[in-house]
C-alpha cells in the first residue's frame, strides 16, 4: 500500500493558507457588516425610517442577515476553493445569480408592506450591493489562489 508523505514545508504552507483564509474570511464578514451599518445609518439620517417598515425598523435584521449571507459566502467560497479549478469565476457567477434572486423580493413584495417608501426600498437594496460587493470583492481578491 503506497501513502503520500507531505513534507514539512507543504504541511507548514498549508496551514499557513487555511489561516490567512480564515482572517480573510473574517474580515469579510466584519466589512460586510460594517458597510451594512453605514449604509443603514446614512439612510435613517437622509431618508428616515417609518416605525411601521419592520424590516429596517432596527439596525440588527440588518447586522444578523448580513451575518449569515456573508457566513455562507465564506463557506461556500472556501469549498469551491477546495473543489474547483477556478473558484473566482464559479463564486462570481452564483454570487451574481444569488444577488439578482435576492433583490426580486425587494422590487416586488417589499413596496406593498406597510410603512415602505420608495427611500426605504432604495436604501434595502443598497445594502443588498453593499454587501455583495464588499463579499465578493474581497474573498475574489485577497485569497490567494486556491484551485485544486
């Protein structure tokens, strides 16, 4: 039976990149959520929230979704990086496809709910661009190659 033997210097990198893939990953989220917040305080400063629009009534749906997507992101990202020869390009196309889904209901169910403006819609779907920009953006960009 014949085994791999990885050596030290290979462990050693490898590890060294699962590292700096999890401060990425990190980072990631914290930017997420930190451009998420910005875009919500600016938009209660120049649009202005009605109490009634429950969905931006309190800046923590906002931090708690951009949480989770940019969680997922990062997982799926990591596992694309595992499992394909270019995950850029496979994570760029479900992120384009998953941001597009995303903004139907924005566009469609979001106006008719009670207390929605057209400022508070705009500003929901900043935050959409926000997020997917700052997500993609940065898992594309700073991790370092990672295809199999």
């Amino acid at each position: 039976m014949a085994s791999i033997a990885l050596s030290p210097t290979a462990t050693a990198a490898r590890a060294h990149n699962r590292w700096r893939f999890a401060l990425v990953g990190l980072g990631t989220i914290v930017a997420a959520v930190l451009g998420n917040v910005l875009v919500y305080a600016l938009g209660s400063a120049i649009v202005g929230y009605d109490a009634e629009f429950l969905i931006l009534a309190d800046v923590g749906g906002a931090i708690l979704f951009t949480v989770v997507t940019a969680i997922v992101a990062v997982l799926l990202y990591a596992v694309l990086c595992r499992f394909t020869a270019r995950p850029a390009l496979v994570f760029s196309v479900i992120a384009a496809i998953v941001f597009v889904v995303t903004l139907l209901p924005d566009l469609t169910y979001i106006p008719t709910l009670p207390g929605a403006t057209v400022g508070q819609t705009a500003t929901l779907i900043l935050m959409h661009v926000v997020a997917a920009a700052i997500i993609c953006g940065m898992l594309t960009t700073l991790t370092r190659p990672c295809g199999r």
